[in-house]
C-alpha cells in the first residue's frame, strides 16, 4: 500500500528554505523534495496559524470552514460564549478534514503535532495534539496531570514530550510522604496516611494557590481513597475521589 507523508512547517519563508537546501544545510529536506513534491502556499487572509492550517487540512476557506483567527467568533454571539474556545480544535471546525474523507474510505491517518483534535474518528491517530483538551484562552489555571516523583522516573525514557510537559506545568510532580503532623482527625486507614502538597500556579500572573492532599487506604488492599483540601482538615475536604472518579470543584 502506497502512503502519503507531508510536512509542514509553520511561518517558515520559502525562500529560506530553498537557500538553506542550495546552501547544503537541510540535506534531509532536499532529499523530501527530490523523491517527493514542494510547493508554496498562498495564505488565507487574515495570515494566521489557525485559520491556514485548517484550510490546509480541509481545503476550505475560512468563511467555509469558520476558523479566523486565535479564538472563534460566530456572529450576533458574544465574543466571551465562544472565543475562548481554542480554533484549531475540530469541535469548531465546519468543513470535512482531509483525513475525515480518508476515513471514509477506510484508510488511517497519523497526525503530529497538527490542528484537529479531539480525534473525529478511530482511524485517527493523533501524536502530540496541537492544543490540549479542556484549555481555554482565559483560564487562570491550565489542566495539569499530578504523580508522585517516583512514578516520574518510570517516564524518564520518554524524553522530550515529558520535558515539555514538566516546563508548561502540564506534568507536575508531588513528594508524597507519610508525614501527617499538623492534619487534625485523621479518617481511619488500614494503612499509615500518606499526605502531599499539590500547588497550582496561575497561567500568566497572580499567586499561587495550595491544596493538601491525603491518601487512605479504606479496606486494607491498598490506597483506594484520595482527599484533597484547601487546609489540614479531612472533615473539610473539598472531595474526596475514589479511582477513576472526577470531583465536583
């Protein structure tokens, strides 16, 4: 089966490129343009990322598709409904993807680092999603993925994503420790208590906020239950999560 690989790079001049290929300094583009195709593209108006990538990806104007822009605007809408909204997640988005018609057709696609997510599809496979699920233009907080350092080292192999990850904050690890002083009431636990400190940092300015965190372990098969508080107090508890579970606040 024949397959198709395209490469895209965002914002990069096309006579750049082509000098720094004259130049021999990008042999490996040299070689994709040999076997393969180059082209210039003219942009959709206004010239932004969101809007020519999704044209890109569905072949459609923005007028057709509905993305301008970095945040999406439907007319007779409050801009606060809906701008908020990152554009370069299909949720938004009006036209049929490329890899949406391929689908059809029962052909997979794989997606790196590119518009379009959450997937459409099972024949989708998306790597590195270009904008995280649940992130809004203004949020105080981003989502974030909490575990302990020890499991972090298991993740060590994983390199870059995970550096990424750790620098946005999006990956936060948390020394948890069987220390409980300054904890009043301890629920009761077939284990020793286990305790942690999980802090969020705002986004772009403001203080950071800190929550206590409290792990029991109700039947005696291991810590089953998780308590997170905004002070050493249980019976205060602004949830309390078994897994899989999501809380209220």
């Amino acid at each position: 089966m024949k397959r198709v690989f395209v490469v895209g790079i965002d914002a990069l001049n096309p006579k750049l490129l082509l000098k720094l290929v004259e130049d021999g300094e990008l042999p490996n583009f040299k070689m994709l343009m040999e076997i393969g195709g180059f082209s210039k593209a003219l942009s959709a108006l206004p010239a932004q990322t969101p809007e020519n990538w999704t044209s890109i990806a569905t072949g459609a104007w923005p007028g057709t598709h509905g993305i301008a822009t970095w945040g999406r605007r439907f007319p007779n809408v409050p801009v606060t409904e809906y701008f908020g909204d990152e554009s370069m997640s299909s949720n938004l988005c009006r036209a049929e993807y490329l890899w949406e018609a391929l689908a059809r057709r029962g052909l997979k696609s794989v997606l790196l680092n590119f518009v379009g997510y959450p997937p459409t599809t099972d024949k989708t496979v998306h790597i590195d999603w270009f904008w995280r699920p649940g992130r809004w233009y203004f949020e105080i907080c981003s989502a974030a993925c909490y575990l302990s350092r020890d499991s972090l080292k298991d993740l060590t192999d994983a390199g870059a994503p995970v550096k990424r990850m750790l620098e946005q904050a999006l990956l936060v690890p948390v020394e948890i420790t069987s220390k409980t002083e300054g904890w009043r009431s301890l629920p009761e636990s077939k284990s020793q208590p286990l305790s942690f400190r999980m802090i969020l940092r705002p986004v772009r300015q403001g203080k950071d906020v800190t929550f206590e965190g409290l792990l029991i372990d109700e039947k005696g098969e291991g810590y089953d239950t998780l308590l997170i508080c905004k002070e050493k107090d249980p019976e205060k508890a602004l949830c309390r999560l078994k897994t899989g579970q999501w809380g209220s606040f």
